[in-house]
C-alpha cells in the first residue's frame, strides 16, 4: 500500500441512505477501500437536510459502521456530496488583461480569473458552491484547454457556475459539522459520480451522465472534455415508490421491495400473467399485485425522468452527433431492469450503465462497484483531484525558495539524492529520483518548521 498517499473520506448524504467511504490511492493510482459504513437516512427529503438532528444521527450510524470495518481508521475532514431541488446553474464570462504580455500565462493568473467569478452577481439567497472553467480564450486563439505556457495581452474564458440555497448549504455543513466532521469541500453529486464512471475519453466523446438517486436525478452534460450544462431533476427513485404505494394499495416497504425485485422499466417486457402475493396486514387477505401493474407505474415515472433528461438536452443543443458517448445512467435508481432500453427509446441516444470499479483497486467489498456509490467513489476521487492540484502548485513554489549551501548539502546526504544531478543517456530512474525528490523536499520542510519552533522557544 501507499502509505505516502492521504486517506480522502467521501461523505454522500442522500435521501435514502448515507455513506461514509475512506480510500487511499495505491502505486497504480487505483482506490484501495479502507474503510465503508452506510446507514439509512431519515432527515434527507429530495437531496435536501430537513431535519438536522435526525441527520447528524444518521451521518453517526454511518460512521460508527465506517469504523467498524477498520477500527485504525482517523477520519476528521470529509468531501461532501451536494444536490437537491435548490441547485441551479448559470454561464458566465471572465476576462483578464495582463501587465505583461511576453511572460508566459501562470496558474496563478488563471486562479485569479477563476477567483473573480465569485463575485459574480446571483439572486438573494443564494450562494456560489463552484466554478468550472470550460473554454480559455488568449487574444485571438479560442477553445483552449490549458492556457497555461500561452503569452498574451487578454485572458479570457467561459464559466460554469453552480449555486445552491444558503440555509440548504448551512444545514449541510451543520449537519456535518455536529456529526463530530469537518466538510473539506461540497462537490455537485453528479461532477462526482461523473468522476467515478467517466474516463477522459468519455467526456472528450461528449456524454450526458444521469445519476438517478433516491430524492433527486442529477444531470451532467460534457463535450469535448468540458462540462456544458447541470440539472437536478426533482424526481427519482423514491417517487417511483410512493407511486407504487398509492397505486397498488400496498405499504412503502413493500413498494420498494416489489420495484427492486419484480419492478421493470418496460411494461411489455414484464408478464401479463404473472403476480406477486403481498401478504395481509393484521389478519386481512393476502394480496395479488400484477407485474405488468407494477412496470405501468414504474415506466410512466421514469418517462417523465427521462423527458426532463431530453429537454435538457435539446435546451443547450446536444443532439446525437454532439453526444458520442451518448447516455451513462449511474445511481441507486439506475439498477430497473429494461432502463436501457426505455432510455434510448426515449432520448434516441445510445445509453449504458456506469459502474465506478474502473477506478477501484482490486480486492474491494463488491459492493461498492454497484452505481449506488458512484456519488462516494467519485468524492474521494474530486478530493485527490485538489490534494495533486495543490501539492504541484506548493511544490512549484517550494522549489524557488533559496535553499544554504551548507544545509543542501546535509539534507542531499540524508535524502540520498542529489538535486543538481543530470541525466545521462536516459538511464536516470525518473521515478526513483522523483522519491528522493519529495524526500529531500519534506525533510527541508520538516528541518524549517524546527528552526521556526526554535526561534519562537527563544522568543519565549
């Protein structure tokens, strides 16, 4: 295992359950599980916190679970997973003129760019959760990805912003906070369910990721490697129960165990002859549901779903050359037997399901590798991607620091590296070098960090 790695926590707060998983990256940049806890969830209706104290109970059970599968777990900082009726999503435009043209464009200004958006103007009540950048623009070159190395008068690009309801943010964070945690960040559940089950490749092919989950369905639409649009859906897989509930006359536990064991979402694949048997509450006759009932009920709900899905679609103009990729359905809800095919009947897209094991290491609890914790997988996933953003930038800027002669050359000998080495004839390790790189660097941070507690000692 690579004990170098950070152990990252996802925190998935759903409607119908929560789930607290923690991982860390092994040598092959796979997820190792070290630890899985869910619980179901009470206080959550349609991805929103309603009641914290049922939450927090809840975000508890999961975590007490979390420990019990790896008593050596330490967990105090968690990404978080966001969603609900409330999130809403806006495009914007930032520019960016430059005091000097001939130095190359840094990330420090492209930051600065990303930073500006935040005070972008959004309605009363509102509040920014995350800013995506999507097309760079450097004087007149358009469309690029990484402006970075580029030199120019203007820096430009078009943003993706998503918002959420204040008091919805402030529940979540409470929520968690009281449960003993710190939230590290809010991720949209559907960015990182996309992170789970997407490759590079898949969003470079243009895809739309529906991530049906217990309150709400999550849309994602990305093209040409950048993220186009952002819904939340308010329907998903709890409707479809309580429409079995209503319909049928039957109790919500019922509902739910009919629609994940006998429920399809194609009403001419299920059998016109075949029933369940519900037995009788409190000495009354047992019950006879049809099959092909229970699939009316399931399709008609998923339809609507899925029309939301396709208005979406047509309203930033994706149609079926644009979406390559086509369709990938993620989430608990994504499980109903015949959802492929009602969905590609409905979008007329190609459509499949999205499992995140691409991104597990070998050995994992397999139920992990169920849609159910794409969300989870993907937050541990978005939390590596910032920790590897950060330690470049920090590294970068470490580097320039003017290290003494006389202690480079001490730590050189107790890191077993030579920073000035060349390589010759490419028989240099790059990767053992790389090691003893990030040695020597974290033990002049250590030896600077002792000289500062020394200095303060004697201030004292």
């Amino acid at each position: 295992m690579n004990t170098e790695q950070p152990i990252i926590v996802g925190l998935d707060i759903g409607t119908t359950k929560i789930a607290v998983i923690a991982g860390r990256k092994n040598e092959f940049g796979k997820l190792e599980i070290l630890g899985f806890g869910k619980s179901n969830s009470n206080g959550v209706k349609h991805g929103q916190v309603l009641n914290i104290d049922e939450t927090i109970k809840a975000i508890r059970q999961a975590l007490d679970n979390c420990f019990a599968s790896n008593p050596n777990l330490d967990i105090t900082e968690v990404y978080v997973g966001i969603a609900g009726h409330h999130i809403k999503s806006l495009q914007t435009r930032g520019d960016l003129v430059r005091q000097s043209n001939e130095d190359e464009i840094t990330q420090q200004e492209i930051d600065q760019l990303i930073s500006d958006q935040y005070k972008t103007y959004i309605p009363a009540g509102d509040q920014i959760i995350d800013v995506i950048p999507q097309e760079f623009t450097v004087d007149n070159f358009q469309n690029i990805v990484k402006p970075i190395g580029y030199g120019g008068v203007k820096l430009g690009a078009n943003f993706h912003i998503i918002t959420g309801d204040k008091n919805a943010i402030r529940n979540i964070n409470r929520s968690v906070e009281k449960s003993g945690l710190t939230p590290k960040d809010l991720v949209l559940q559907p960015l990182a369910s996309a992170s789970a089950v997407m490759a590079q490749e898949d969003l470079e092919a243009g895809v739309a990721i529906v991530d049906i989950g217990g309150g709400t369905t999550d849309l994602a639409i990305f093209a040409e490697g950048v993220l186009r649009h952002t819904a939340v859906i308010p329907f998903a897989g709890e409707n479809i129960t309580n429409d079995i509930k209503t319909g049928l006359g039957v109790l919500k536990t019922q509902a739910e165990q009919m629609k994940t064991q006998f429920g399809s979402a194609l009403s001419n694949e299920a059998k016109a002859n075949a029933y369940i048997t519900i037995p009788g509450l409190r000495g009354m006759p047992a019950k006879e549901i049809s099959v092909k009932n229970l699939a009316n009920i399931i399709q008609a709900r998923m339809s609507e779903i899925l029309d939301f899905v396709t208005y979406h679609l047509k309203q930033v103009g994706m149609d079926n050359r644009q979406l390559n990729g086509g369709i990938v359905l993620t989430g608990g809800g994504s499980q109903l037997r015949h959802l492929i095919q009602l969905t590609e009947y409905m979008t007329g897209l190609p459509a499949r399901i999205g499992f995140p094991n691409e991104h597990l290491a070998a050995g994992h609890i397999e139920e992990l590798a169920k849609p159910t914790y794409s969300t989870c997988i993907g937050l541990i996933l978005k939390g590596y991607d910032d920790y590897e953003n950060k330690r470049k930038v920090f590294e970068k800027e470490f580097r320039k620091v003017e290290v003494p002669e006389t202690l480079k050359r001490s730590l050189e000998a107790e890191a077993d590296v030579t920073l000035d080495m060349p390589a010759t004839n490419g028989e240099v390790d790059v990767h053992a070098q790389r090691k003893k790189l990030n040695n020597f660097w974290g033990k002049f941070k250590d030896r600077l960090i002792d000289i500062f507690k020394e200095e303060e000692d004697k201030a004292l």
